[in-house]
C-alpha cells in the first residue's frame, strides 16, 4: 500500500470515528472485488498493525485504540483485549452514516422493502434513495479535508448493498438499470421506503366494426365525470369506446391503478375502422402484476364488446414506441371507403368521372382547419396529398368511393368541401352538395409497407 494512503487512513481514524464501510468507501475506487466494509476492516488492520508496534515500543499511549473500535469491529476488540482486558466495543455511532451502514441495519431496511414488495410481482428492479443532506455534506467535509479522493459516493453504496441483499430475498430477479419493473426509493429523511411499479406498454392494432363508439372514453360534458340527468349518471358521453373495452380487462388482470390509451390517430366516432385495424398502445399504470396472457386478454375484451371492437396484440413494448405512434401517425397513409350522398343527384359520366380522378389523384389538397374541429385545432392552412381516388360505386343520389391518402387529411372535408375549406372538394368538381353518410378506414398504413412510394394507376 502506498504510504500516503496510509498516512490519510490513520489521520481519518484518529479523527473520525466511523464505521468499516464508512472508512472503506473513502478509498471506493481503489481495488475492484471488495466491498467497502472489506476495505474498511483491511485498513483497520493494518492501521491497528501498526498501532500495536507503536505500543510496544512505547511510541503511543493506549487511549489512541479507542478512535479504531467501531461497534463493527471486532477483531480490533479481540486483539487489545490481550493488553486491555477491560476492553469493550464503541457505542459511539459512526461519525459519518449515524450507523445507517451498519450491517444490521441495512438487513432491516432491507426487510422493510421486501415486505412492500410482496403483492408486486416483477423480474426486474432497482433502488434508490434519498440521504439526509446532512449525512452528504459532513461526507464531503471529511473528504475535503483530507484530500481523498478515491472516494465513492454514500447512496450509491447504500443502493447497491440493499440491492444485493433484495436479491438474494428474491429468487430470480435482477438488479436493471435503465428499464426496471420496480423502483424502490429509502426516503432516510422521511424514513419512508416507496414502491414505484413501471408502467406496462402492450402493442396492438384494433378494430371497431360498429359506428357510433369513440376511440376514449369521453365523459360528459356538464358533469365532467361525476354523473348527471344528462348523461343517465353514467358520467360518460358515450356508453362504450375502444379504450375501456380494451383497457378493463387489463387493468383487472394487473390489478392496476389506472391506465392510458395512445392511438395512432384516431377515427369519427361515426366512422369504422375496419381492414388489419389501427396501431395503439395500452399504458398500463402502476401494475402490480405483469405476467399476462395476451391471447387470454383478447379473448376476454373480444366476449364482452360482443363484435364492436376487435384486437390483435403484437407483444410488449416501451414508451419510446408511443412517442413513434404519436409522431409517425400524420405520415402514415390511411385507406378510407366512403359512402356519399349527392343532393341534388348528378349523373356522372365518363368524362366527369375521369375529370374528378385526374384532379384528386396524386395531388395536393389545401385543407384549411374544419369547422367541426377549429375550436380545439389552431385554424391553418394544410397541405395533404391524395394518392388513390377510385369509384367503387355509382348512381345520380349516391356513390361510394375509395380514397388512399396521407394521415391528416379530413376526408368529409375533402368531399363536403366544408363551404370552400377545402380545395379541391368533390362538391366542387360536381357542381352539387356531397356528403359523407357512411366512413370507414380501411387501412391505417405501417410506414415499410405504406403505398406513398408506389403509385396505383388503377380507377374504374
Ligand atoms: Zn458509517
Ligand atoms: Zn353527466
């Protein structure tokens, strides 16, 4: 050992009573392998080494012994009990963690945690802590004062030596440290452990094969919730929606707090969305189990949504995977079918037809916000793009047509023409009132496999 470091050990322990792991941390970063109680007891040791042939040759009086017993060292006791008979054990706390360190401590604090942990189920976790600033400042006092700097830091020995002993409380599971299941927090200043369950995110796409339903679920206006006449005290605008058919199940199977719905945009409520359905992710707040079985749950929101909704789940994910959801989904293209009723009714030839097409197709729509929308969105000008336009069906009162376009656009819009809104407008080119009856989406496009790179020359 270097000298100097031992010189720094002895001036510590003359001067600071403190405990092995509390003199072990301030030379943390030196020596890998060993704990910080390993390294205290090896240095007061050789301290205590040194200290005894400084004795014997009558180079210190015995009362320097007395700053080296901790109540966590024992084996000092031992060996001066040969010239000290009387000897005893310090019940000085240590001067540096009030004796949080100790082992003893450390296994209740543990314990305390691992209680609380017991209705949790999880695989992964990790603790944290928040330190008196007291116990941090006369740490940094010390560590100034003697020059040490190989020092690690008092919370993350704390961390990791509860760490350690809850892992070994806890068959399989493992300490992560970027995404845990659990987070376990020591408030030492409110002596309060806190348990914090991560959320679970399932990747899914739905269906709703009946009009009427919204995405989420919507409460009532004039009550906001709390149930009124108005809303038949249900305290919902809507009776059902897509979130609580897929969400309850979940939240009853994780027995968890709360839970949030992320779309990748979202329909009318009046309109379907049909085909492979549309992308989601289901944020499961605060579960407190986390082993479920999608196929089960599927099954289970399937029964009871009696054919309105439809789910497929494609595993679990992450929110980095919302915050793509929710960022892609304006260029994400959608296929929507539309049933539309011409007032008063037109004949559409050939030639109007192909006329029609040739201005939707591949072209830019200038759309500026609807009205049924301008009071939540900011009034703007946007462009979107057309790509597909086809008629599927024909007759003077109604025609039902299929559009491929990019997210964003308002198709009742791009038919209505939202009183010059937007242009061009199926109105427009037909000279007469269109109208959306009847909307489906039938595609919500992944980006890979999305059609705005091809160009579908078919219209019939
Ligand atoms: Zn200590
Ligand atoms: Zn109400």
């Amino acid at each position: 050992m270097d000298s100097k470091i031992l010189e720094k050990v002895e001036k510590v322990i003359t001067d600071i009573h403190c405990c092995n792991a509390c003199l072990g941390r301030q030379f943390g970063n030196l020596l890998s392998g060993l704990t910080n109680y390993s390294r205290g007891i090896a240095l007061k040791i050789i301290v205590l080494m040194e200290w005894e042939h400084r004795y014997r040759i009558q180079d210190v009086k015995a009362t320097i012994f007395s700053s080296l017993l901790s109540k966590d060292f024992d084996i000092g006791i031992k060996s001066l009990q040969r010239h000290f008979p009387d000897v005893i054990s310090s019940s000085k706390p240590c001067d540096i963690c009030h004796d949080l360190l100790l082992a003893d401590n450390l296994d209740q604090l543990t314990q305390k945690a691992f209680i609380s942990l017991k209705e949790y189920e999880y695989s992964t976790f990790l603790v944290g802590s928040i330190f008196p600033p007291v116990i941090l400042d006369s740490e940094d006092n010390i560590r100034s004062s003697y020059n040490l700097e190989f020092g690690e830091s008092i919370k993350a020995e704390f961390n990791r030596e509860i760490g350690k002993r809850l892992q070994s409380l806890v068959p399989n599971v493992i300490v992560e440290f970027k995404a845990p299941d659990i987070v376990v927090t020591y408030d030492l200043i409110e002596d309060k452990v806190l348990i914090k369950s991560n959320p679970l995110f399932i990747l899914g796409r739905y269906r709703k094969l009946e009009r009427g339903i919204p995405q989420s679920r919507w409460f009532c206006r004039k009550c906001r919730g709390k149930g009124c006449e108005r809303c038949n005290f249900t305290g919902k605008m809507y009776q059902d929606s897509v979130e609580e058919f897929i969400s309850e199940p979940f939240l009853l199977a994780t027995n968890a707090s709360s839970s949030k719905f992320h779309g990748a945009g979202r329909e009318d409520i009046d309109a379907r969305m049909v085909g492979t359905g549309r992308p989601f992710v289901l944020e499961i707040s605060e579960p407190r189990i986390r082993n479920v079985n999608l196929d089960q749950l599927k099954i289970q929101i399937e029964e009871k949504a009696l054919g309105k909704v439809e789910v497929e789940f494609k595993g679990f994910t992450n929110r980095a995977k919302v915050r793509e959801l929710k960022t892609r989904s304006t260029k994400t293209a959608k296929a929507y079918r539309a049933q539309i009723s011409l007032n008063p009714p037109i004949e559409i030839t050939e030639t109007l037809k192909k006329g029609i097409i040739k201005n939707f197709q591949e072209s830019i729509i200038k759309q500026r916000t609807p009205h049924r929308v301008v009071h939540r969105r900011a009034d703007k000008i946007r462009d979107r793009r057309v790509i597909t336009f086809r008629f599927e069906h024909i007759s003077p009162q109604e025609i039902t047509v299929f559009i491929l376009c990019e997210g964003g656009l308002y198709v009742k819009e791009l038919i209505s023409g939202d009183e010059g809104r937007t242009t061009p407008s199926l109105s427009m080119l037909l000279n007469t009132q269109a109208i959306v009856t009847k909307l489906d989406v039938i595609e919500v496009l992944e980006p890979s496999n999305s059609l705005l790179s091809t160009n579908p020359a078919q219209s019939d």
